[in-house]
C-alpha cells in the first residue's frame, strides 16, 4: 500500500459547481498536510497548508484533515475555468520530506 | 522578490550520458530540495540539502547526486543517463527555519528527456 493514495480522474465539472478532492493515507505519525496546484508546465504552487486535524479556509478554498479516518479533503466553492489544474496532496512527520500524492487532474469548463 | 529559477528549462539527452541541472532559490533561503516528477510515480523526492549539506536523501540510485553552494544555490547531477530518467525535475527551496513543516517553493522545472 503506497503511504499517500489520490485518486487521478480527470474530474470534470460545470463552472460554479463545488468540487471536492480527497487523498488518504497510511502513515498515522504524518502531522503537516498541504494542497498544491499544479498548472500545466508550471512547477507546484502551495494552496493550503494545515498542520494536525481540522479545518482551514482560504476564500473559496477549505483544506480539511480527519486524523482519525486518514483522509484529508480540498473543497473548491464557485469553481472557476481559472481553476483547471493538477491538484497535488502532500504530507509529511516533522523533519523528513514531503510525500505527494500523484496529483487530481480537474477541468472547469464554462 | 524572484522566485525560484531552474536551467536549463529543457534538455535532451542520450543513454549513457550525464546531466547537471542547476536550481537557484529564492533569496534567504537556505534548504533547497530535489524532486523527480513522471506520470507513472508522480512527485518523487531525491534530496534535500541546508547549509552546504545533504540533510534528507530520498530513494533514488546513487547516480542521482546533489550540491549546495555558500550562496544556497543548488546543482544535481545524474550520470550513466537511462530512458527512464525522462522526468520533470524540480527544485524547491525554503526558508529552514526552526520547528514545524517549513513551506516549499517550487520551480518551473527542467523537463528532461533521455533517447
């Protein structure tokens, strides 16, 4: 079983539509979790970075971290076409690398 | 402030070959990590290194090595290129400050292809 698990797609979705993302892991000593946004041949920008369980919002993003089921969510309200991307999630223990998952490819078609 | 710049952009390659690919951080920054990123394995990490120093190393060959200079810049070199080296390779750095997760800022890459 790979440490961090995410689904590819591609995802397709109406302009305006709420999109939800998901990764889940194995690692129960991971305590940082970041969403990463990915434009094609562009390197990786950070969206949201949560450390430990719970919920942040940014705008129409919401990072959320559920420790106890391994699973972390990013929800994008009122998609916009701008939105289109690779959406990476990563995690990692204090003092070791990042692990990614393998990136969520989402098209927003207007 | 510049972000975090990457040279050559692109590259080609034979088998057999080496490659060094150069990273240079953002200004203030001392860490600067190493990833490879293919379609199949996705964001992979080589190596991470701080103050001249290789601090993480990932799970790659030892044909995949790594610098740091004084000023933070950053060299990889792969030798002995293969096919399955064709790869974006991407470089972040971070400001390596004390406690917690330091956050990463990554480069546009050098996508390399080997033939």
């Amino acid at each position: 079983q790979k440490e961090v698990e995410q689904d590819p797609g591609p995802l397709s979705v109406p302009e305006g539509a709420i999109v939800s993302l998901n990764c889940t892991y194995s690692n129960s000593a991971f305590q940082y979790f970041m969403w990463y946004r990915q434009y094609s041949r562009k390197g990786p920008e950070l969206l949201m970075y949560t450390y430990s369980s719970g919920n942040k919002e940014d705008g129409r993003f919401t990072a959320q971290v559920d420790k106890s089921s391994k699973y972390i969510s990013l929800f994008i309200r009122d998609s916009q076409p701008s939105d289109s991307a690779t959406y990476l999630c990563a995690m990692a223990k204090a003092g070791t690398a990042l692990i990614f998952g393998k990136g969520t490819t989402l098209s927003v078609s207007s | 402030k510049a972000g975090v710049t990457q040279t050559p952009r692109y590259l080609i390659k034979t088998r057999g070959q080496q490659v060094t690919l150069s990273c240079s951080p953002i200004s203030g920054h001392r860490s600067v990590s190493w990833y490879q990123q293919t379609p199949g394995q996705g964001l992979q990490f080589l190596f991470e290194y701080f103050s001249e120093t290789q601090r993480n190393k990932g799970n790659f060959p030892g044909r995949f090595s790594g610098r740091q200079f004084s000023n933070s810049r950053s060299e990889m070199n792969v030798s002995t290129l293969e096919l399955g080296d064709s790869a974006l390779y991407l470089c972040a750095s971070s400001l390596a400050v004390a406690g917690g997760l330091e956050t990463q800022y990554f480069g546009p890459g050098t996508r390399l292809l080997v033939l």
